[in-house]
C-alpha cells in the first residue's frame, strides 16, 4: 500500500509503497524520515516496503527511465511530473569480442556512460531528489569523489534547488569542471575523501534544510542503484544473468543490485535462479578485497592511493554488506594495479568501443583476473557494470595513448607511418 505520513513541517509524506526505515543490523524499525541511523544500534537503516502487484507489462509500459520502477522505489506516483534529470534505461551491449579476449563465453556490459552526467550517480541522486522533495528539503548536497558532485550539482540545478558539493581538492580537473559548470556551491576540501565524507556528517547535523543525499536521506538514495538490477534482468528478456562484476567503492551498489534481483523474484517477474556477485576494487584502495581474501567480516580502513579515484573510499560503508552478498552468493572479490586499470579501459575501448572511467577500468580488469585464476565461470552468462565515462578521467590515460606519428602532410608520409 501507498505510505502517506506527515513531515514535521506538517506536509503530507508520500513515499509511495515505501513503509518504515529498517535497521540492517539489529532490525528494528523507525517511521519513513530523514534518519540513516539507527537509534536502537546505530546501525544503518534501508528502506522496507510494502509492494504492491506489479506485471512486466505495467513497468515496460513506463516511462524509458528508471521511473519505469517507480512502484519499488520510495518516491510518489507523480515523480516524472516534477523536473528531474530522468536516468536510466541505459543500453546494455552484447560484447563478444571482450568475452573472447577475457576467454568467456558471454559478455554484456551493462553501460551507465549514457546517463545525463554520464554516470550510475544519476539513478541515486533522482531518487534521493524525490525523497527529499517530499522530506520538506530545498537544498540539496553531497561529499564526492567526482561522479556524484556532477550528478548532485546538475540535478539540483534542473529542479530548481541550490546545491552544495564537497569534494577532495585532489580531484581530477574534469570532475570539478564538470561539477562546477552548473554554478552551485562547490568546496573543495584539503584532505581524503573519508575526510570530506565526515565534514559533510557535520554539516548534515547543522543545517536542517540541507538533504546530503549520501547522508542523512542514505536510506533512499541507495535504492536507486536497484535501478540497475531490474534493467538487467528486463533487458536480458526477464531473466538474471549466471554472475556479474560490481565495482566497488562504498560497497552500496553491489549490495543494491543484489536486492534488485531479489526483489524481482520475490515479486514473481523473474524466475528464481542461482547467480554469482563479484566485486571489483583497485588495489591502491582495496580494504574489502582484502577482508575477503582473509576471511574477515570486518573491513579495515585504508589510506587510498590510486587513479580509480571515484572507487577511493578507504572506510566503505556498506563494506561489511557487500562482503555477505559476495560470499552468498559464491562471488569473490578481487582488484587490480593502477597500471591493469589503464589496460583494461583500453581493452574495453578497443574491443568494443566504449571508453570508460577509470572504475570501469577496475570491472574489466578485475574480470580478466578473476577469469584467468578460473574464479568466473567461462561458460556463465556475465555482465560488468560500467559506472562512469572515460572522459571524466582523462589523466589516466593521456601517457598512454596519443597518435602514432606526426607527418607531413603527403599520402607518402602516411603510408611510412603505418608501415612503420
């Protein structure tokens, strides 16, 4: 059924078939707020629900964004009537020639590059958009480490909200230009992104009209990168694929794709089968790597040291959470040297045309290594998550490519330089 609350502003709060705030810890529940803590435990909270029916025909009758889902998000029925960036539907490529060259089977990329800001980051924020729209929020904010300002900072913009963004001043000039050019408040801050992450913490609990979409409404932006999950399966004709590989920053996108899934077959639009979670992180920042390769539930913080900047959070949240999913489902969490995740955006690019962040980098990478030690099978149905487009991070891959020569301007020349 449809949630209707009240804000402590007294407005009605639709939230749609959203129901309560459940601790992932403790499993307590607290009523649909602007909370991500649990007061019991302060363990995380995540949002339950209570599903309504849904067909396969009801969403493919939707709108070509993750609106098409708006039924398992915690937003209102009208959300695509208010201006939002409208994610999602992203294409999902058959990439036969990557499958040969990682000596897999199958292979489809799940390619999010085609987002408004060329990001996944689009999903959560439209959806922490919606949230705090009906949370009695106007300003809405974040600490990133890239992707998420440009989403946060373009999506506020089309609403019509100010916004305001922290980032790590180490950032890659791409980013903070593509942050930037939106005219909202960006800061940079001299320090890790952990470092801007807690500063952003404090921030929350100081300006009550601030919705940090990674912070205090966490609960509602997180589901968005369900959104992922479901277009899979709707666009593999829907079915769950045999495994896939998740890049790994806070963790929350491979736990939420997980549950997408899950939840597809606890509503009956997909047929229950086996499938396998596997992780990807860079090995400059790899504390959940590590944790699983020892055996630990706990994941240590790290001091990250890496190009993959936007998967360099050395204390991830969901760390712990992406640990279970992995060994539930019997994935395996592996990363990769800054040197491999050049080669594996030059692998996907050349391949397949499609030029990917330095986290997509890490997928590939990570897949070739994870293919080549037997841990995915060759034979099973994959699909990598690129999260992010190569034109955001430029500087990894500017040493490393560029033309073949510099030649006079005659066929003659050419012809030498191509020989050659």
């Amino acid at each position: 059924m449809t949630s209707t609350l009240t804000t402590t502003a007294g407005a009605a709060l639709n939230l749609g078939t959203a129901r309560e705030l459940v601790c992932r810890e403790c499993g307590s529940s607290t009523p649909l707020a602007a909370e991500f803590a649990c007061a019991e435990c302060f363990g995380p909270l995540e949002v339950g629900y209570d599903f309504e029916p849904v067909t396969r025909a009801d969403i493919e009758s939707g709108p070509p964004s993750i609106w098409r889902y708006r039924k398992l998000l915690p937003v209102p029925d009208d959300v695509d009537e208010h201006p939002n960036t409208q994610p999602g539907l992203t294409r999902l490529l058959r990439a036969d020639r990557l499958a040969h060259a990682l000596g897999l089977r199958r292979v489809w990329i799940k390619d999010d590059t085609g987002n408004p800001t060329h990001s996944f980051k689009d999903r959560v924020v439209a959806v922490a958009l919606a949230a705090a729209r009906q949370l009695g929020f106007r300003v809405l904010a974040c600490p990133s480490t890239g992707n998420l300002a440009n989403a946060v900072a373009a999506a506020a913009a089309r609403a019509g909200w100010e916004s305001v963004v922290l980032i790590p001043a180490s950032l890659e000039r791409a980013k903070v230009l593509t942050t930037a050019v939106y005219d909202g408040a960006l800061v940079a801050v001299d320090g890790t992104y952990d470092d801007v992450n807690r500063l952003a913490t404090e921030l929350a609990a100081e300006h009550d009209d601030w919705a940090f979409v990674n912070v205090n409404v966490r609960p509602y932006y997180a589901e968005g990168s369900k959104t992922l999950g479901y277009e899979v399966a709707e666009q593999l004709g829907w079915r769950l694929p045999d495994q896939v590989v998740v890049p790994i920053a806070s963790g929350s996108q491979l736990t939420k794709v997980d549950k997408g899934f899950r939840e597809l077959i606890e509503l009956g639009l997909v047929q229950a089968a086996p499938y396998r979670v596997f992780g990807a992180q860079a090995t400059g920042c790899a504390p959940v790597s590590a944790a699983f390769k020892s055996g630990h539930d706990v994941v240590a913080p790290v001091r990250p040291d890496t190009i993959a900047r936007s998967l360099a959070i050395g204390a991830p949240a969901d760390g712990p959470y992406a640990l279970d999913v992995v060994r539930r489902t019997g994935g395996a969490i592996e990363d990769v040297t800054d040197t491999e995740v050049v080669d594996g955006i030059r692998l996907l690019a050349r391949t397949e045309g499609v030029f990917a962040e330095t986290a997509g980098g890490v997928t590939v990478a990570c897949a070739k290594k994870l293919a080549e030690c037997g841990q995915l099978d060759p034979d099973a149905e994959t699909v990598l998550f690129i999260t992010g487009d190569g034109l955001k991070t430029l500087d990894a891959v500017e040493n490393h490519v560029g033309p073949r020569a510099t030649v006079p301007p005659t066929t003659k020349a050419v012809r030498d330089a191509l020989r050659s």
